[in-house]
C-alpha cells in the first residue's frame, strides 16, 4: 500500500543510513545494489552501485560518513561528489547522492541544471534525495519499510512541526520577531536607507515564484495526470532555480537588514523552501511511475514474455502519483499561493518603512491560519483516484467523487487513457531506454525522437 510521505524516524548512525540506502535503492530499481569496496570505505567516489539487464548503470553517493552526518548538503558538495566519481570505472547512466540531512531547493537546482549539460555530452544525470525525499520513497515501499521500521508508521511529521514553529513565531512577538510590539517598529524606522528598496526588490521576485505556482496548478486542473516531463519543466525546476535566486538575492542584501529583518526572512525562506520540497516530491513519484511503466515494456523483450504494462505493479505506481498529484494540486490553490500572497503583503510593508501594528498582526494572523490549516490537511481516501482527479478544478481540498461519479467503469476508463498516454509519456527523455527497447523490436525507430528535449 502506497502510504503518505511520513517523517520516519532517521537513522542515528551513517552505517545504519548506508544500509537503509542501499536497500531503499535496490527496491525502488528493483536491482541488487552492491557496495563498491569493503563496508563503510568509499572507493572511487561511490558507495554502491548496480547494473541493470540492460547494461544501465545506477551509483550511490551516501554522504554524511563524517562528522557531517545529516547536515545539509551544498552545491559544492555535489561538484565534489562528482569530481570524485570521475573516475569510478563502470560509467553511470544516473549518479544518485543521498543524504540523510534536508532536502534544499538550491541544491535541486543545481543538481537539475547539472544533469541537462551532463547528458548533452553523454555523461550521467544527477539526482538528490534529502531525508524527505527518502522518506516519500520509503512510504512506498513496504518490503523496505517493515524490515527497517516494522509496521509502524509514524503520524507527526517533522515538517509539519517546522512549519507549525514557523507560524508561532510569526505571530507570537518573540525575540526577532517583526510583526508585533512597539520595538518591531522602532527597529523597522531604524533600518539602513537601502532596507525598504531591498526589502521591495525581494517581494517583486515573490511575483516571479507565485506565477510558476499558478502556472503548476493550472497543469494539474487541466490534465487528470501529469507526467513527469510537464512536472519539472513547469513545476519543479521553475520553482528551485527561482528560490535559489532569492535565497541568493537575500543572503547578498542582508547586511543591509537590521537583526528582526534578517530574522524574518529566515523564517519566510524556509516555508517556501517547503514549498519547493513539495514540488520536488510529487515529481519524484511521477518519475517512479514512469519507471514502473518502462520497466513493465522491458520485460516484455524477454523471450515468451508480454507487456505487463497493466499490472500490479505500474496501477499501484499510478495511483500514488495521481494521488500525490491530487493532493498537491490542492496544498498550491489552498495554501501555497495564498501564503506567497500573504509574503508579499508582510514584505511590502516592511518597504514601505513605517509598517502600522494592526497591519502586521493582520498579515501574520492570515499567515498563521495558513500554516495551521496545512499541517492538518490529510487528503481523503477514495477508491475512484483518478476520477477524483478529473473532477478537482470543481471540487474542494475535502471532497471525494459523489454518488454519480462513483463508478468502476468511469474509473477504469480515466486509467486506461493514463496508460495509453504513458506509451510516450513515460518515455520522455529515456534515451538508452528507448535505445533497448527498439533493439528488442518492443518500438519503431522514429521512438527516438522521444529522447530529444522538449519532444
């Protein structure tokens, strides 16, 4: 059962994460990773590897051996994770590094636009999983998940805890805190002159960030299912390239910021940070269905064997990923967006230099109400996802298909045209994939024009 992305509780030692790692990757790929040198030594850059039957090549970095333990990554770390494994001798087609610190949108950022000039010249992709990444993973995963943890599954997210702290102390006028108390505003009058542009120019860049979110939610409300293809272009690199270049925008200007300032946007950062988290993970459990669907046409090359592009294995995939498409479609329009508008009200009033009490505890009120609503939301369950997703652009966060609606025939239908769809869609971009699939006869030469960007 494909379970929600649960904060599990993280290993405490970094040989007790590589073991979890491994075997998380072994499952997800289905393919035995094997460690590359002795256990806990590090050769050539890598940790584990494997080789697919069609020769592909899947490597591990597991960072954090050292006193770095679930610290968060950089993007110097995976340029030198990389300048490590240059010479790792079975050139890897995906180079994954794991890390059991947070996910971080400047890192994703990296990673993505690393891995669109890598394949350009034939060398491997790049992918990041943070802790909630693996968890996410973990959460469909249950021959993984009850060898690690048992049965149990936890129910108190660690993010919503963050989040929840994020909305105490906007509202709750502790120390840093900018919106409440007569101090606040004596510190706001005090500001450097260049505060109130800079603090302007970082809500404009808010308008940049809240238009790729309603161009994602706009995505989801028209189609019933999402590639992973649409996902990353229009959801998640949009959205990490252009946190990155806030985060990198407020850590230039913030010597122009007096403490409370700084504080403030420390605490807006990572909720939109979260945000980007989101992005990354719905399309996370795109690309595993696409997998799934891959995999199923590659099996079909064996000798007797068929396409089992319609069983268990690729239903499941695509009901968790319409699922999670479903649920985030609704923490955009809900939540999401609003808080970004609420952001840009909080921001424009520090710019304006003289920000009036009752305005500030009005915009943090909002925000706090924002906040506490989403860390509570739990989609509904139903039987009938994909019909649920046609019909959501009409529907609220709560609903679930109605008494008209709940048809097994209109359901299977919504899935069929899923499937028929994931004959190209899932093939996106899949160049050695689309390369072993035509070798076994399984797709006509022209499939190739799949491989090619933006096809």
């Amino acid at each position: 059962m494909t379970l929600p992305a649960n904060d599990f509780s993280r290993p405490s030692n970094w040989q007790d994460f590589e073991r979890l790692s491994i075997a998380l990757l072994s499952d997800v790929h289905e393919i035995r990773m094997r460690r590359w040198g002795s256990a806990g030594q590090r050769k050539n850059g890598v940790d584990a590897w494997a080789k697919s039957a069609d020769g592909r090549v899947i490597a591990l970095r597991i960072e954090g051996r050292t006193e770095r333990y679930g610290q968060p990554l950089t993007p110097a770390d995976i340029d030198a994770a990389l300048a490590d494994a240059a010479d790792f001798p079975h050139p890897a087609d995906t180079f994954i590094v794991l890390s059991a610190g947070p996910d971080d949108a400047r890192v994703q950022a990296h990673a993505a636009a690393l891995s669109a000039s890598r394949q350009a010249a034939g060398q491997s992709s790049v992918l990041v999983w943070g802790w909630p990444t693996i968890c996410l993973h973990l959460g469909q995963r249950p021959k993984v998940r009850n060898v690690f943890y048992g049965h149990e599954v936890q129910s108190s997210p660690k993010r919503k805890l963050a989040l929840l702290a994020a909305a105490f102390l906007i509202v709750a006028g502790g120390a840093g805190s900018l919106f409440l108390g007569k101090n606040a505003i004596d510190a706001s009058n005090a500001k450097p002159p260049n505060a109130a542009a800079n603090v302007g120019s970082i809500a404009a860049n808010l308008e940049e960030l809240t238009g790729t979110y309603r161009q994602c939610q706009a995505l989801l409300e028209k189609n019933v299912f999402t590639f992973t293809g649409e996902l990353v272009e229009t959801c998640r690199d949009p959205a990490a390239s252009q946190l990155a270049a806030l985060s990198k925008k407020v850590d230039r200007q913030k010597s122009g910021f007096d403490a409370q300032v700084q504080a403030e946007l420390a605490r807006l950062l990572a909720i939109f940070h979260e945000d980007v988290r989101e992005a990354v993970a719905v399309t996370s459990v795109a690309h595993a269905f696409d997998t799934a669907v891959v995999q199923s046409m590659k099996d079909g090359c064996a000798p007797g064997a068929s396409n089992d592009r319609d069983g268990a294995v690729v239903k499941q995939a695509g009901v968790a990923a319409v699922t999670a498409q479903h649920r985030y479609y609704f923490l955009l329009k809900d939540f999401i967006i609003p808080e970004m508008a609420v952001a840009r009200e909080i921001l424009q009033l520090h710019a304006s230099g003289a920000p009036a009490p009752e305005q500030m505890k009005a915009a943090a009120g909002r925000m706090e109400q924002l906040l506490t609503e989403r860390t509570a939301y739990v989609p509904r369950e139903t039987r009938w996802p994909f019909t649920a997703a046609s019909a959501r652009q009409n529907a609220t966060r709560d609903a679930v298909p109605g008494a008209a609606q709940q048809s097994d025939t209109v359901e299977e239908a919504h899935w069929r045209d899923v499937l028929a769809q994931s004959s190209t869609q899932s093939l996106r971009g899949r160049a050695k994939d689309i390369d072993a699939l035509i070798a076994c006869g399984a797709l006509k030469e022209n499939a190739r024009a799949l491989a090619q960007p933006g096809s």
